[in-house]
C-alpha cells in the first residue's frame, strides 16, 4: 500500500506501479521469502486484484488490497432477490 500511495498512478484499469521492482526486491521490502512474494503475488492474480509483470505491477482492485492489508472482513453482497 505504502507504493501505491508513493509510486502509483492511476490508470485506466486500476493503480500501475511502473518500477524496476523484482519479486526479490518486494520480499527484501516486507522482510519475507521470494517464495512467499511470489505464492501471494500469483494468488491475489488469480484473484483478479493484481497484474504483476516484469517491473511493473497493476493494482486492479485497490479496495480489495486495502482490505488484505488493513485485516479487516471481506465484504460481502448480499444475496440478490429474484422477483
């Protein structure tokens, strides 16, 4: 969140960070394992809320990532009615 605060512009579809960053250098920045990087970065892609590729990532769903990073409950719809 701190990069997409500091780093960050918006675009079309969602918040690009567009830095030479490797997976390596996000596990260095949050003090944990390449592999841990790369298993929640891959997860949260399939996820839909981000688009990592070579020295960028695209937040796609910031909202959702404000609610990883802050712990708080998923929100959830409520079921629609039929009528």
């Amino acid at each position: 969140m701190r990069l997409v605060s500091q780093l960050g512009r918006k675009v079309e579809t969602g918040v690009l960070i567009d830095l030479p960053l490797s997976r390596q250098d996000l596990a260095n920045m949050t003090g944990t394992t390449l592999y841990t990087v790369s298993r929640i970065l891959s997860r949260w892609e399939e996820e839909g809320i981000v688009e990592a590729g070579r020295e960028k990532v695209l937040i796609k769903h910031p909202p959702r990532l404000v609610v990883i990073a802050e712990d708080l409950p998923p929100v959830v719809k409520p079921p629609e009615t039929r009528r």
